[in-house]
C-alpha cells in the first residue's frame, strides 16, 4: 500500500518536472509575440523620427529664425529679440531654367520670375551684407525705395519720388542724416532696393553702402517669438502719399 502510493507520487513529480509539447508551444508563441512587440516599437520610433525630420525639413524650407544683434531696428525690432523670417516671400524661379527647353521661348538678361512679387516699401527684411557692408552677417532692415523710384536724403528726411515720407514707426525727433554714399537723388536700379535702419543714428544701410540687390534678400520679417512678452506680427507698413493719397499717414500692414 505503502509503496503503491509512493508509485503514484512519483509519477505525478515525474509529470510535474517533464515538459509538455503543449508547454513548448506556448512559450514559442510568447517569445514570437514579444519579437512583434519589439520590432513594431522599433518601426513606430523610426517612423516617428522620419516624420519629424520631414517636418523639420519642410518648415526650413520655408521659415529661418534670427536673434536681432544690435539697435539698428529700435523700436520696431529690439537687440536680442527672436524672429522668425519668410525665406520664400520674394522666392525667385529662374524661367531660363525651367522653360528655356520649350520652343519659340526668348527670355531677356533678368528671366527671373518672383510668383509672390518683390519687396514692397515698409516690408522688414533680413539681408545678406551687400558690398561696402562692414559686417559679414545678415542685416535686418526695412525697405524704402523699389526698383525705378528715385531716393533722395534732403533736410535730414527721406523723399521718395519727390515726396517726403511719413514714417511714423520711427522715435520721436529720429533724422534720417549721416548718409555717406548715398544722398540723392538716386534713381534705384532696377532689381535693386533701399533699406534704412529705424534708429537712423545708429544702423548701416543704403545712405554707406547704396541699393541692395534685391537677390541679397533672405527673407521676410514674420513673426517676434522671444521674449514672450513682444510676440507678434512683425510691423510692415505702406505710404499711401505715394499713391496719390491726401492723408499723408502710414497704413500698418500684417
């Protein structure tokens, strides 16, 4: 009796400690689902990655940020404040390049083609230092004269085709003196612009090193993130007095 009992309890230990085939199926199925686990982790993180530099890449493509450095931009743009510029608002295709293989196409010397349009006057805009420039960093200026206008520096004040502009973003009691290449009147050549600093007394433009080629441009003033405090549209304006209107006011444009 006794050993009959000892009989069946080693048979069940023997059970016990032997694996089934059912017990290997499982643990094959556990590890391969784990795997799929893990390797779809893996692809979600590599797919998550690629997604973000795509992103990146795109918004590159189209936004650069700046850090002002400098008063030139007072009180408009301040030293140290971040911007975010539109590379692609006076983007350039070259038609010679793209069309020049169809028949009966004759493009003149400039065969650019600017789908958005040129700077405008009062646009804010950032700038490769043309020749004559001390610096050999971006510049951020405003746009005053186009293509075709003529620039004249007369009493301390800006004139524009013979009419002196309002300016009203600039400080109180700002003179537009100190020009040194360039007084006027100018006729602006075309694919050309002026610029001027806001702080006339203290910024490098037009009046030391003359137009800027409007190719030097590299892009327009959007938006202030830093500090949070002045986060906003970037102020651009237009002269209406040089479209024929009486009320002589500067009209802000976003």
């Amino acid at each position: 009796m006794t050993d009959h009992h000892s009989e069946i309890t080693d048979d069940r230990q023997d059970r016990r400690v032997a694996p089934s085939e059912t017990d290997d199926e499982t643990v094959a199925q556990s590890t391969a689902t784990q795997g799929k686990k893990s390797g779809s982790m893996v692809r979600e993180v590599i797919e998550t990655l690629l997604l973000a530099l795509l992103i990146f890449v795109a918004v590159r493509a189209v936004v650069l940020n700046f850090r002002v450095d400098g008063h030139s931009m007072d009180s408009a743009l301040a030293d140290n404040e971040m911007l975010l510029v539109n590379r692609n608002a006076y983007f350039a295709l070259d038609q010679e390049t793209w069309l020049g293989w169809l028949p009966g196409t004759d493009f003149d010397d400039d065969d650019s083609w600017r789908p958005f349009g040129i700077p405008e006057r009062g646009d804010i805009v950032v700038l490769n230092p043309p020749s004559g420039a001390s610096a050999d960093k971006p510049y951020i200026k405003r746009v005053i004269g186009l293509p075709g206008d003529t620039f004249e520096i007369r009493n301390d004040q800006v004139y524009i085709n013979g009419i002196e502009i309002v300016e009203p973003y600039l400080d109180e009691g700002t003179l537009t003196d100190g020009c040194r290449a360039v007084c006027g009147p100018l006729e602006v050549p075309e694919g050309s612009v002026i610029v001027l600093g806001d702080n006339r007394g203290n910024s490098e433009d037009s009046r030391v090193f003359g137009s800027v080629p409007i190719d030097n441009i590299i892009g327009k003033a959007w938006i202030t993130y830093w500090p949070l405090d002045d986060i906003g549209i970037a102020d651009h304006f237009e002269y209406p007095e040089l479209n024929g209107s009486a009320t002589g006011a500067a009209i802000r444009r976003e």
